[in-house]
C-alpha cells in the first residue's frame, strides 16, 4: 500500500511531462491571443463555497467532494471545480471595479470522490477560463471559440461541440414544473440515481445515460422550445456569432451540466477515441453564481478542459508527440573523481549548455554506452592526461568523430556545434 498513489490518482512521470507542457504553452499561447490573464486561487476552499456556488444537489456536492475539518474547526474542501473559487477571488479582490469584462484562465488540480475508470480520475487537472462582467452573446460565442482554438491548436480536430441553453431561472423553474408533472408516471422505471433527481434535480433525469431513463424521458417536452423571449434571443444571437464564423455544432436540447450555477448558453466539447468519457470541455454562463455567493449580480461565462482527457485523446489520433529534453553533453571521466569533473560539468551548465556527468564510477566503455542510450550528441572526456594537457577530447557521437578541444573554449566550440545542428 506505501507503494501504491491513493486509488483514482496518478503521478505524472518525466517521459510524460513534455506532453503536459505541450498542452500548458499552447494554453497559454491561446489565453494570450484571447486576451485572457492567468491567476491561481487555493486548493482549498470553505466548503460554504461549493455548497452554494456548484449546489447542494449536484452530484458533485452530495457525492463527490473531499471535505475535511482543519484543526481549527473550519470545513474545507479540496476544489472539485474552479469556477466558484475564480468567482470568490473576483469578489473578493473586488474585481467589479476594474476594467470589464475581466478574463482569467487557470489550471491546476481537481478533486473528485468519484469511481475511477479510463479518463476520469479523484485527481485530475483542468484548464479553465472565465470572463466576468457581460451578457454579450459574443462573449459566448468568443468563450467557445477560444476552447476549439485551443483544441486544434494541440492538433485534435475530430471535435464535436455540443450546444444547449438552460435558460435562467424564471423559465427553468416554470420548466421543471412542466417535466416533473411529465415524468410522473414514469418514475418508477427511472435509475436510482434519476429517482433521487426526480425530487431534487430533475432536469439531471434528461442526460442520464441508462437506456431506462431515456425511454422515461422519450418524447418530454425540452426547455429548449420553453424558453422565455430574453433566453431565447439570447441563445439566438450566440448561434448567429457561431454561424457567422463558420463553426459546427450540435444543437443538444437534453445538454444538462452537471453543476447548478448554469444560465442560458451551456456546451460541452467531446472527442473521439475516447469511450464513455469523451466529453474533454464543458463551459457555459452563469448569471447569477456570484450574487449567489454574496456578491452583486454579476454575469459570467467560461469552461474548462480536462487535460488528462485531452492527452488521452491526443495519444488516441496519434498526435502532440513531445519527446523528453536530452542533455547536450556528457562529461565521461576515467581516473578522476567526480568532485573532480564537477567544476567543468558546472562551467558548461552555467554557459547554458545540458550537461550530466557519471556518478556511479562506471568503466569509460559503460558511460559511453549510457550517453548513448540517453542519446547525448557529445561526449566530452576528461581524464587526468586530459586535464594535465588542458585538453579534452569530445566525441560526436553521431558521427563518430573526435576532436582535441582546448579547455578553456570548450564551452563555445560546443555551444557553436549545437547552435549549427538546431539550424
Ligand atoms: P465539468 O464539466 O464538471 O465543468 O468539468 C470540465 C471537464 O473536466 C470535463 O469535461 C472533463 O474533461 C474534466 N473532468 C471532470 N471530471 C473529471 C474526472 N473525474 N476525471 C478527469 N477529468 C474530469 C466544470 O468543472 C466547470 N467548472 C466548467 C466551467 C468553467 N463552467 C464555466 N466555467
């Protein structure tokens, strides 16, 4: 057990690292096209927070949150999302007074108490983005423009956006009164899952996935065509910006996100190759969440990205390979010290260059043999004729060849062979 990470976490190993930060630059290259800025809030948050900002009968807070009582009595929560903490930083650093909309993005870990399986993890990370201070459908449009960017900027594109407006509450609450008189005679064939939505969450029962609830909810009638006049035309005029600009969609009236603080435009982003977890982006408008957690009613939007899913995808179309970075030289010693060759290893990383040395006082044969299975170009040896003569000898081991190299411009003959192979 003291050997195994808790069940539904992974560690991130080196060979892995270069793919996620493959995904975090072009993140950042795209947050910083759309004029997104980054911040980073806590990994904890008082429990408060999520109970009233995601809801108390979301899945995610009735099931799914890591909650715990700190020494001081206080009730903290692991995040299982970041749109409630980027919303407690906008109010509490009273955001409202600069510039609107204010755009930030993030990314980070997230923490869920759900059953693991392919692509969905207790810990995971996302990448999110969320814009405070409008109501302007383009910002819609720009939000969901802005995540396929970024998609295909990594090299996805078999992308399929999935649309839907939920209304606001006026409209959704006349709504729900419309489905849970529909679904009346059907409870009892519902999941047990959907029964306990029936009373709590019944919108939830429209995308449950159990072939009975879908028979239950065949033929219901869908917020989409109850939509008062504002909700209407405002998910109207974000399909207009969508259309204008030429980008496919699915219009999904049974999209239901999984959080409550939704309003209006929500959408999800799923990709193929992935099995049952394809959705890789789920975003929307939430008008209200931060009067909801005791600020002034302020419009948002945003999304967010599930990095493990995205890598998952991208290693299902075979694309993003990122190979881990290779030293540029190794130091090969025989009959010196390695306290010896240090202060030559530390001249060259000081220049700039990747250097390594042996510390395992392996033969001169075995640490050629290890620069190359670590696919070193040059190998400089220093051994005590080498560092009498003020010498070394460096070996191209691509091709084989060696060259006697003065010590003291051995920093810039290999910073000058390298700058010439990267041309
Ligand atoms: P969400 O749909 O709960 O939305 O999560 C967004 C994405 O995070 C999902 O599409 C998925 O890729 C990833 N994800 C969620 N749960 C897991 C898991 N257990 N394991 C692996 N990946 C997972 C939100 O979190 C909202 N805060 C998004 C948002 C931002 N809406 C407005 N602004």
């Amino acid at each position: 057990m003291l050997t195994k990470a808790p069940r539904g976490t992974k560690d991130i190993l080196p060979a892995e690292v270069p793919q996620w930060r493959f995904f975090e630059e072009k993140a950042r290259e795209a947050c910083r096209l759309f004029g997104y800025s980054e911040i980073r809030t806590p990994i904890f948050e008082h429990t408060e927070l999520f109970l009233r900002g995601v809801g108390e009968a979301t899945d995610i807070v009735a099931k799914e949150m890591y909650t715990f009582t700190d020494k001081g009595g206080r009730s903290l929560t692991l995040r299982p999302e970041g749109t409630a903490s980027v919303a407690r930083a906008y109010l509490e650093h009273k955001m409202q007074g600069e510039a609107q909309p204010v755009k930030v993005f993030y990314t980070g870990p997230m923490f869920r108490y759900d059953r693991p399986q392919a692509g969905r993890y207790r810990q995971f990370h996302q990448f999110g983005v969320e814009a405070f201070g409008s109501q302007e459908p383009a910002l819609d449009a720009e939000v969901i423009m802005l995540a396929l960017f970024f998609l295909q900027s990594l090299g996805l594109d078999n992308l399929a956006l999935h649309l839907n407006s939920v209304g606001c509450p006026e409209c959704r609450s006349r709504y729900r009164e419309t489905l849970v008189a529909a679904l009346r005679d059907g409870v009892k064939q519902l999941c047990p899952d959907c029964s306990e939505r029936y009373e709590k969450n019944p919108l939830r029962i429209l995308d449950c996935k159990n072939e009975r609830c879908q028979a239950v909810t065949k033929g219901v009638p869908l917020l989409a065509d109850e939509l008062c006049n504002g909700c209407r035309e405002h998910f109207a005029a974000v399909r207009a910006v969508l259309d204008a600009l030429d980008v496919a969609y699915v219009l999904d009236p049974r999209l239901v996100r999984g959080l409550d603080y939704y309003t209006k435009t929500a959408f999800e982003i799923m990709a193929s190759g992935l099995g049952a977890q394809s959705s890789i982006c789920g975003g929307g408008r939430y008008d209200h969440l931060l009067a909801t957690i005791g600020g002034p009613d302020i419009p948002g939007i945003g999304f967010a990205i599930g990095i493990e899913r995205v890598l998952l995808a991208l290693a299902a179309a075979g694309a993003g390979e990122a190979a881990v970075p290779v030293p540029d030289v190794f130091v090969a010693t025989a009959g010196v010290t390695p306290a010896e060759v240090l202060p030559y290893v530390m001249e060259l990383r000081k220049a700039g260059l990747a250097a390594e040395m042996d510390f395992l006082n392996r033969s001169l044969k075995a640490q050629l043999k290890f620069a190359d299975k670590k696919g070193i170009r040059y190998v400089v040896l220093l051994g005590e004729a080498e560092l009498q003569a003020g010498q070394a000898t460096v070996k191209d081991m691509q091709s084989g060849v060696q060259e006697a190299v003065a010590l003291g411009g051995l920093c810039a003959y290999l910073a000058e062979r390298l700058k010439e192979e990267n041309q």
